[in-house]
C-alpha cells in the first residue's frame, strides 16, 4: 500500500510539474519580438494559397457565430484612409488569441513595428496563452490606418497613456458596454468579442503556433488564419478602393466570406 501511494503522489507530482511548465510565464513577456518571428509571420501573411485553403477556417457563419456584425453612422477615415480600431487588454486570453488574427490580416496591408511578445494573465481562464502586445507598437500602410489600444497589462492594472480620440471613445461606447476584445472596421462593421476560444492556442509557444500556421489543417491554422481571412474581408469591405487597389482584397477567400456573412 506505502508502494501504491508513493506511486500516486510521483504521478500527481509529474502531472503537476507537466501542466505548470506547459503554462508558464515567459522570460520574453515585454521583449521585442524577433526578426525571424516577423519574418515568418510576414511570410505567412503574404502566403495567399494558404489563406485560400483555409478560407473561414472553424469560424463559420449562421446561428451563434460571433462574427463582424454590420453597423451604420459615419465612416472612420484618418490622413485620408480607413481606419481600424482594436481596443484590447495584455490580460485577456480572448484578446490574445484576437490578436494573432488580426496581426496577419494587417500584416497583408502594411507593416508593424515594434511589437512586443506577451502572455496573458497567468491566473484567467487559459493563463499564460502567448500572444503579442500593441502597447510599444506602430504600424505602417498606404492604404488604412490601424490604432491598437491595450487599457491594461497583463496584471490588470491600467496602462495610463491609452488614450482614445474622440470617434474611438463614440464607437468603443456605442457599441459595447466595455468588453474587451473589440475592433471597429472604419465604422462599416464591429467585433465584439472574439471568433475563436484562446484554447486552440493556449500551452504553445509562440514558435510552435509559427510553425503550425503554414499547415492549413492544423487546429492551429484553422483558428489564427480563419480569424486572419474573417477580418481581411471586412477591412477590405470597409473601403472601396482598398477592396479595388489591394492584392489581398482581390483573393477569392474574401469575396466567399463576404457573400456568406
């Protein structure tokens, strides 16, 4: 009986040591993401045979999808181009799982500088899921402008200098009562909340999620670069020389999307 109850516990220990290290906080939480991280990002951005292939993903439309919802009032233009608004938190597994989605989609229009890796809060639902931060970041394209605000850090606390224009505190108000996540598509139409649970991505690194993008089966792929063609589609909708002008609106994968929604 001693025998069997040392064998137990050496097993409750293992299980527990597994699922701790499985979910830890990372020494790269705060760093700037690397060179070869963007690039693969980047690449699987720029990878058009692979967004065809994956199309919606898991996310499908109909009955209890959480997808972009269509809204009416003035359009969001800033310096002359449509705008995207996300408003998020370092904290939240949903914003972290948000954000690999709309990282790709914005990487096929312009490019990032600047991003931070970081992890969800290590005691919510999903703890430690990792992601990236817009909090440091900037970003660059001719064709639509993206402001990305994180109200809080990873502890919760506020992030003092998020602050919002006046159009962007109108939209965050008018169409939410102050859930997090949220994107605003130039005020043609809004996420609120996210398409798919951070659980697809939750217990990987951020270079495993990387090297299961490029494999369109994966749970992986299915949940990051669905999200990724859901939220192009309604940047493209947004504008109509963007839809015209950009390589990315004129995949076949956006135009399905936006007929079935």
């Amino acid at each position: 009986m001693i025998y069997i109850a040392v064998a137990v516990v050496l097993v409750v220990v293992v299980v527990a040591y597994l699922l701790l290290s499985a979910n830890s906080s990372s020494p790269l939480i705060g760093k700037k993401v690397s060179a070869a991280d963007m690039r693969s990002l980047e690449a699987v951005a720029e990878n058009n045979t692979l967004a065809n292939q994956v199309g919606w993903g898991i996310d499908t439309p109909g009955p209890g999808a959480n997808l972009p919802a269509k809204v009416s009032g003035r359009l969001y233009i800033f310096d002359g181009k449509p705008e995207v608004l996300y408003i998020g938190g370092d904290y939240c597994p949903y914003c972290a799982v948000t954000r690999w989605g709309l990282i790709i989609a914005l990487m096929r229009l312009g490019n990032f500088t600047g991003l931070e890796y970081m992890q969800s809060s290590p005691t919510d639902y999903a703890a430690d899921t990792s992601t990236f931060s817009f909090e440091n970041s900037s970003y660059r394209s001719s064709l639509l402008h993206f402001d990305g605000l994180e109200l809080t850090d990873r502890n919760g606390a506020n992030i003092t200098d998020a602050n919002f224009t006046a159009l962007e505190q109108q939209a965050y108000a008018r169409y939410t009562s102050g859930g997090i996540p949220f994107i605003d598509f130039a005020n043609v139409s809004i996420q609120d909340g996210a398409i798919v649970s951070p659980i697809y991505i939750h217990s990987y690194s951020w270079q495993q999620i990387i090297s299961n993008l490029s494999s369109q089966n994966s749970p992986i792929s299915q949940a990051v670069i669905g999200s990724a063609d859901v939220f192009t589609a309604y940047i493209c909708e947004s504008n109509s020389t963007l839809n015209a002008t950009a390589q990315a609106c004129r995949q076949p994968y956006v135009k399905k999307i936006l007929q079935s929604s």
